[in-house]
C-alpha cells in the first residue's frame, strides 16, 4: 500500500511539474505571437482603417480643407481603431492618415492624367 501512495506522490508531484512547463511554454508563445504576427495584423489593420477614414472624410466634408479635415480623420479613425481594441499615438495616425492621403492623391491623379506611350511607332522603327 505504502508503494502506491509513494507512486501517486511522485506522479502527481511530475503532473504538477509539467502542467507548469506547459504554461509557461503557453505564455512564452502568446508573447511570440503578439510580438510578430499580432503586432503585423493591427499594424495591417490600423493602414486599413486609415485609409478608408480618408476616403471616407474625403467623400462627407467636401466643404472643410486642411487641418479642419485632418481633425476629422484624426478623430474618425481614432474612435475606430479603439472600438477594435488597437492602441495607437497620435503621431503614428496622423503619419498613416497623412499617408493613406498620398496614396489616394497619387491614384486619383493617374487616372486624372492619361498616360502617354513611352514607345511611338516611330521611335520603334528606329531602335530595330
């Protein structure tokens, strides 16, 4: 009788040793995780949002102009990036605000602006 209490002892004492290892393992690989895939998912999110707070802001106050429209945006994509729960300076919006613009402006204006062929059929006959 004194083997198997001395057994149960030893093995709940080992059960007890590696269900602790485990959790810190766990623990070990929630911080990886959040580190590198979680922080690239809502930094992928934050561009998302800024980007469509711009067109957004864009599209409903066509009458505001400069900073009057980045107060919008600033405060559109700030309620939100808090409402999804993701953290974010105010530096760090206005560089995505400011940035998702440019790209809005870079596209508009390539369609703006038809593109005129590089290569004419002349110019085509003198390179062969």
């Amino acid at each position: 009788m004194s083997a198997f209490i001395n057994f149960l002892s030893e093995y709940g004492l080992l059960s007890a040793i590696v269900t602790g290892l485990f959790s810190a393992l766990g623990v070990l690989l929630k911080k990886a995780y959040d580190k590198t895939i979680g922080a690239r998912l809502k930094d992928k999110v934050k561009k998302e949002v800024a980007a469509q707070v711009v067109k957004y802001v864009e599209q409903v106050y066509k009458n505001l102009h400069g900073e009057e429209k980045l107060e919008k945006a600033l405060e559109a994509a700030a309620d939100m990036l808090n409402e999804k729960g993701i953290t974010i300076s105010d530096l760090e919006l206005r560089v995505l605000l400011e940035a998702a613009l440019a790209e809005l402006n870079n596209a508009f204006q390539k369609t703006a602006t038809p593109e005129t062929p590089t290569n004419t059929a002349d110019e085509a006959v003198a390179v062969g």
